[in-house]
C-alpha cells in the first residue's frame, strides 16, 4: 500500500513537470525560436491544401489551458476533485510519455526533421489514445474529473488526430510524393472526409462532442485559408470541408440533445 501510495506521487510530481516542460519548450521553440525558425515559418516551407489557416492553432492556448487545470486536477489542488491519485494511476506514465512526445517533435519539427518529427507525432497521438481509452474506462466520474480531466484530453486527442494528418501531408510533400498520379486537391478531399469520419465516430460511440468541436474547427481552419489565401481555387476542398463542418456540427447537436436526455433520466 505504502509502495502503491508512493508511485501515485511520484507519478503526481513527474505529471506536473511534464506539463511545465512542454510549456516552456513551447514558448521558447517561437521566441528563441529554436532552429531558426517559428513553427509556422516551418510549415510554410511545405505548402500544401490541408494545413489550416494561422488563427486556428490558437486553439492550442485552450488545450494548455485545460492541461493545467489537469495538471492542479491530478495533483488534487482543485476542489472538488477528491481522487486525485486515482486518476495518476489510471493514465500511468502515458501524460509523460506524450510530454515528452510533444517536446521531442517541436525540436524534429524545427530543426526540419520532417519524416523524425512525424515519430514523435504518431507517439503523441499513441499516448493520447491509451490515456482517453483509460478515461472511458472509469466507473464513477465527478463533475470536476469531468472538466478538469476529460474534457482537456479530448480536446488535445481531437487537435492531435487532425495535426497527424496534416504532418503526414507535410512529411510527403517534403520528399515529393506524386499521390500516385491523383491531384494534391482529391487527396485533400480524402483526408478531410477521414477526419470528419473519425469525429462523427467518436461522436457515435463515446458521445464526446469535445472532440467533434475541435475536429470542426480545424476544418473551419482549412476552409477559411482555401477561401482567402487560396481565393476559392479549389471548389471540391471548399465544399467539401463547409459541408464536413455543417455535419460535424449537427452531429454534436444531436449528441448533446442525448447526453442532456440521458442526464435528465438518470
């Protein structure tokens, strides 16, 4: 018991600098900047249909946002949170496994490790699985847990999912990839269908309407920079993408109609 009580510490204390590192790296990888060169500066050198426009990736202020509310969460600083240590045990190691996953990429990504940086990114999004799938796992779940933990993993889950795709895309444009001969703009169409699949999933089977949001602002992303940057050259990746955000968006309509019924009989 003792042994058991002082792992879930150890594991509280190495969550939280885990979550302090990943801040740091992150702010100094665009002041410094690391490499050279800011994320995005990066990005640019790569153009390609599916990376979203600049605004959307402040989304990631709301995802660290909510990984320090996890972070004071787990470390049962928080009211309302009473078991703390019960939520360490149940993600284990895979938040530091993912810190240092998303620290790993920004140095890959920056230093224009491209295919490197696409690793580390698939590790991300591997940890980021096993922690949700761990989340679902719990039995008894109190509104805090719920907004203090659940909500901020589905939100960075969601974002990951879809950056995947996009340093996918990045990592094949780096090396020239022909498509097989398809055109850059029915590929794009494809990875956007995936996306929007993949949400409306998530929506179906774990009714999680975080990750349908996120999902559905990337792809306003996409949309707003195929409308101004690319001025609307790209009919098929325009509508395609308004039409996969207007069924994302009913999806988590309906879904939080049954989540709000489902409280409403309990």
């Amino acid at each position: 018991m003792k042994r058991r009580t002082a792992v879930s510490r150890l594991l509280q204390i190495l969550n939280f600098l885990a979550f302090v590192l990943v801040i740091v790296v992150n702010v100094l990888a665009n002041r410094i900047p690391i490499g050279g060169r800011t994320t995005g500066e990066i990005a640019d050198m790569y153009p390609n249909l599916f990376t979203p426009a600049g605004f959307a990736f402040a989304i990631w202020g709301v995802i660290y946002l909510g990984l320090a509310l996890f972070a004071l969460c787990q470390a049962g600083l928080l009211p309302g949170v009473n078991n703390g240590r019960a939520v360490v045990r149940d993600i284990g190691w895979l938040f530091i496994l993912s810190s240092l996953a998303n620290v790993s990429w920004l140095f890959a990504w920056h230093y224009d490790m491209i295919i490197v940086s696409v690793v580390f990114m698939l590790l991300l999004l591997i940890s980021l699985i096993g922690i949700y799938q761990r989340l679902q796992n719990r039995d008894t779940v109190s509104g805090a847990e719920k907004w203090f933990v659940r909500v901020p993993f589905s939100l960075y889950f969601g974002w990951i999912s879809v950056a995947t795709i996009a340093n996918i895309t990045v990592a094949l444009v780096s090396v020239n990839w022909n498509g097989f001969g398809i055109s850059p703009q029915i590929w794009t169409v494809i990875v956007i269908l995936v996306a929007d699949l993949l949400a409306l999933t998530f929506l179906a089977r774990y009714r999680d309407v975080w990750y349908g949001l996120v999902t559905a602002w990337a792809l306003f992303g996409i949309l707003y920079r195929h409308l101004t940057f690319f001025a609307g050259q790209y009919p098929s990746v325009v509508y395609t993408s308004l039409v996969s955000i207007i069924v994302l968006l009913l999806g988590v309509l309906l879904t939080t109609c049954r989540n709000r019924a489902s409280a409403y009989v309990e």
